[in-house]
C-alpha cells in the first residue's frame, strides 16, 4: 500500500460537491481516503478570465501503480464531467498526484512529485495543514534544488 497525496481543485458546477463526489469516487477506483485538509477558496492561477477556485489536498492509500492511478484520476476527472479545454483553464475538477510515498517518476505523461506544487500556495497551504512535516521537507527539497 502506498501512501499519497492528491490535489483537488474545482471552478465550474457546484465545485464542493465536485471534490467531495471526486473523493466519493475514489474510493471505488482503489484510492482510499486516510485524511482531506480543509477546502480553501483560491484565484485562478494563470489561464484564461475565469472564476475562483475550490482546492483541496487529501491524504489516501492506494495499491495502484503511479501511471494506474493517474488512468483513474483521469477516468474520474472524465465521470464528473471535464472535458479538453485550453491550457489552465477551467474545470469541474482536476486531479493532480502530488505525491507518491517518497517516489520520484520522471516520464513525458507523469511526473512526481508534482513539479509545480512547491509554488502553489492553493497546494502548500492545504498540504502543511495536514503534513505539516512533509510540508517543510517540500519546502526544503525545492531549497535545495535552486
Ligand atoms: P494541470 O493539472 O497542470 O492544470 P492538467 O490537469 O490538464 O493540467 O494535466 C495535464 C497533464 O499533466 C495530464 O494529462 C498528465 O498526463 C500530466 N501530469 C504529469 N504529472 C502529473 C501529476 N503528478 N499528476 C497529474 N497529472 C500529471
Ligand atoms: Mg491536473
């Protein structure tokens, strides 16, 4: 069993019930929730005009491989409804791997760690309140990487 955390992010429909259905959902593909940090409301990140968002980070254990679990994350993401948009735009729900145990994947469809979550406060902020350990390692990862 592996243990992981998954960012969740929603800006279109009704967007908590898109990150608690997504969480509903995961469990049904083999992710099981261990802990969900609190939802915060953040502003869009880059992309086209578009509204705020809901985020999340949840805490799950899974027996999935790394590229298994993002074909789920993907399967789900498709169930509740997002489609192919532009690049950053917006979405009933995405779902990111941030982390994977303490694995690195480095491949063109996968990567983690997340390679854009050090700088994401809608990801480290939600991510320290229920790691705040592994918080601080990110923090000290990405220090050591510059
Ligand atoms: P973003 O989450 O950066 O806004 P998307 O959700 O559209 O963008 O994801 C684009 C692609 O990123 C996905 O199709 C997936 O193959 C790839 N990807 C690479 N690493 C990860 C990861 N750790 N978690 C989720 N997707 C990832
Ligand atoms: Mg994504």
């Amino acid at each position: 069993m592996a243990v992981i955390y998954l960012g969740l992010g929603s800006n279109q429909g009704h967007r908590e019930q898109n990150i608690k259905k997504a969480i509903a959902l995961l469990a049904s593909h083999n992710v099981n929730s261990l802990q969900r940090s609190t939802i915060i409301e953040t502003d869009p990140a880059g992309g086209p005009p578009q509204g705020k968002y809901l985020n999340a980070v949840l805490k799950a254990q899974t027996d999935l491989s790394p590229h298994n679990l993002l074909k789920h994350l993907k399967t789900i993401e498709n169930q509740l409804g997002r489609f192919k948009a532009v690049s950053n735009g917006p979405r009933t729900i995405d779902l990111d791997i941030l982390l994977y145990d303490r694995i690195f994947v480095n491949t063109p469809e996968l990567t983690i760690p997340h390679p854009r979550m050090w700088q994401r406060d809608f990801v480290m902020i939600p991510l320290k309140e229920i790691a705040p350990d592994l918080g601080s390692i990110a923090f000290e990862s990405k220090a050591g990487q510059s």
